[in-house]
C-alpha cells in the first residue's frame, strides 16, 4: 500500500504527516532524521493504547538508538486536566528529558491533546510527535496544533497553539479500535468533505458500507483526503481567526449537547453528527439551501443511524447550553451552516429557528 505524505505549509512550523499501513514500525527511524544525535523520549499513551502498541512503539524507538521512557494515563477525557499534565511533567523529568528530547502521543485526542500541552510547555517547549491511534485523532484532533486541557467549568479552556514536528497515520492501529469509536471520528471525515469538498462527500457517499468494513484502500483514501482538507484550512488560518472555524459545523449544537448530557452519553463525533443534522435543518429553515442537497447531506447522515437525545433533555437546557456559549464569545452565538455541499457560511440564527430545529429533534 502507497504511503503519502501530506506536508503541512505553516512556514518554518511545517511538518510532513506520512499517513499509511505499517508505520509504527518506522517512528524511530523517521524521527531519528529529524532528531540527530538525540538518546532520551517520552511516550505518552492512555492504559488501553499502551497495552496494545506501547511495546511496538518503544521496540521502534530503541531500534533506532532512542532511549524512551512510557507514561500510561487512565482512559478518557476525565484524564485531560492539570493534575494530570503535572504527573506528566515528573515523568518528563524523571526521564531526564532535555530542550532537544521528543514528547511523543500515542493515543486518541485525549492523549494527542494532553501530551501535546506537557510537550508545549515543559521546558518551554520540546519536540513534540504525534501517533494517532483512534481515526478522529487521525483526521482531525492530530493535525493542526490545538493542545489542550480541561478545567471543571469547560472543555479545552486552558491551551495553545502547538505544532508537532511529525505527524505518523499508520492505518494498522484502527484495527483494534471498536465499532462505535470509529464511527465517531468517521463523522468528522464527513464533515471535512461537507464543509469543502463536494466530490469527495459524494465519494463518501457511495463507499460508506466499505468505510464502516474498514477496506483498506477505502480507508486509506479517505483518511488522505480528509487530512488534506483539515492541512489546507489550517495552514490559511493557523490560529482559528476565520476560515479555520468552518471547522466546527455541528459543533456549536454538539458542544451544548455534549455540555446538557454532561459528556457522559454522546462520544464527541456522534455530539457532532447530532449537531451537524441541526445546523443542516437550520439552514434549510433559513432558505439557505437547496432542497436537492439538503436530502443529500442529511442522507449521508442518516447511514450512520439514529442518536435520540435522552427522554429528559429539554429543548430549554440546551438553549442555556447555546447561551452559555455566548457568553464565552461575548458576542452573537455564530452557526456555521451549510449553503450547499461542500460550502458553508456563518451566521447567527433567529431564536426561533433554533426552537424549531430543536422541537424537530425532541
Ligand atoms: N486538538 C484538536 O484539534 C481536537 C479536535 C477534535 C477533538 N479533540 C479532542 O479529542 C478528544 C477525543 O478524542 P478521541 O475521540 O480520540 O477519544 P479518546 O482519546 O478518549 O479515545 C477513545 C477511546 O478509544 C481508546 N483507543 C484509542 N485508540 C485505540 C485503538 N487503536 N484501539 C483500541 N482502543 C483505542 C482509548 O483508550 C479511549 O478509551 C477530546 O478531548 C476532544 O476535545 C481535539
């Protein structure tokens, strides 16, 4: 299978990000090239990830003269925080990393957010490597540079803009991962080609069933295309001023509804998918779409089944979710809605056609 390499054009911040089969094996020597001369790492990874890639991962370090160190997290969000980063910082220090040793993630976002904000901050910063392990950190989370942490009043409220120096997409780690993770991360796949790209979402459209089988070259070309996107965006707006928030279709109805079921029911991309099914009605209510490619985006939707909220969320709670959101922007809440497929717009919505969208959905 071909690997590809999509460089990221960020100026002297470029990175390339070799994204194929069978490449764990490869991560020392790739850094090595990178990192003349350089003995000491650190690999940053949650309990499940560790036990099943951990030794693979440190085998290829050693092969390739590295002396690296493991520091295993507890699974899930709940270990994106500042205690955590800070037991991190002792297992930097106690691996005797210096200026010019890698921190290297190996994991799903939590891990890849996590590790990338010890690695942007310990020392004042140090190499910072990326190996992607669930398929929403290979398409979105792992790209781009946002590291961050949590705080008990909200989601990645504490972070930076940090970019790794080597992103590594090995599609052979998405074999272990389960059924409703991956579908998860592949709603972000859609939604890169819903905000950009019309061919690539009625290619989506028709390889959807080998998607969910995880066919090879199916797979490989979706994870490549997505990327791409996600690497063109990014690099005409590093720091998320304008085109960059074109990124987080579904993600302003997902945020409150992740925020009202207090993270605890939906994973984010299925939050996501719920909230891009909202912005899509909503844009449709405001005549902003065709009805020909209102079917259509909602169709692809759709093939990934059905996500009721839970009973007891009201359309209130996350009016007040919306709202709180504002509050943080100090502004208008802007929606970013689709104006055809492959286009979106921002704007803001009428409360009306927010109830609306709601009641549609309760
Ligand atoms: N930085 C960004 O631009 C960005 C973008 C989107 C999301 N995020 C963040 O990403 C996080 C969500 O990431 P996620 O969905 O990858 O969740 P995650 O990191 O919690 O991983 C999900 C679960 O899958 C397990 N797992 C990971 N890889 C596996 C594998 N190969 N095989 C078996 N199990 C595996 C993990 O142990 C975990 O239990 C959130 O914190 C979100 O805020 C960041």
């Amino acid at each position: 299978m071909v690997v590809a390499t999509i460089k990221i054009d960020l100026g002297e911040k470029s990175y390339p990000i070799i994204v194929g089969f069978n490449l764990l094996d490869k991560l020392g020597e790739e850094l090595r090239r990178q990192l003349p001369g350089v003995e000491k790492a650190l690999v940053i990874s949650d309990r499940i990830v560790a036990s099943l890639w951990g030794e693979q991962c440190l085998l290829a370090l050693r092969d390739a003269g590295f002396h690296p160190k493991l520091a295993s997290i507890p699974p899930g969000e709940k270990s994106k925080k500042l205690s955590v980063a800070e037991e991190l910082y002792g297992h930097a220090l106690d691996a005797d990393l210096d200026r010019r040793s890698p921190i290297i993630a190996l994991g799903g976002g939590v891990v890849g957010d996590l590790a990338g904000f010890v690695a942007a901050t310990f020392l004042r910063g140090v190499p910072f490597v990326q190996v992607p392990t669930t398929l929403l950190a290979q398409v979105d989370s792992s790209v781009g540079g946002k590291v961050a942490v949590n705080h008990q009043r909200g989601k990645n409220l504490i972070g930076s803009f940090y970019q790794p120096s080597l992103v590594l997409v090995d599609l052979d780690l998405l074999q272990t991962l389960d059924e409703r993770q991956f579908k998860a991360g592949l709603v972000e796949v859609v939604k890169a080609a819903a905000v950009w790209d019309k061919a690539f979402f009625l290619w989506l459209n028709e390889n959807f069933f080998n998607l969910l089988k995880r066919e090879s070259k199916t797979i490989h070309e979706a994870v490549f295309r997505a990327i791409t996107i996600k690497t063109e965006i990014v690099s005409r707006d590093e720091h998320e001023k304008n085109l960059r928030r074109i990124l987080n279709f579904g993600h302003t109805f997902g945020h409150a509804l992740e925020a009202v079921t207090e993270y605890d029911y939906y994973l984010h991309g299925e939050a996501v998918l719920v909230g891009m099914k909202m912005a899509t009605t909503a844009a449709w209510k405001m005549g902003f779409l065709s009805k020909n490619e209102y079917e259509q985006l909602q169709g692809l939707f759709a093939s990934f089944g059905c996500y009721p909220l839970p009973n007891e969320v009201a359309p209130q709670k996350i009016i007040e979710a919306l709202n709180y959101d504002k509050k943080r922007e100090g502004e208008r809440i802007i929606f970013i809605l689709p104006q055809s497929i492959g286009k979106v717009l921002a704007s803001s919505l009428p409360e009306e056609i927010i109830e609306a969208v709601l009641h549609s959905y309760i």
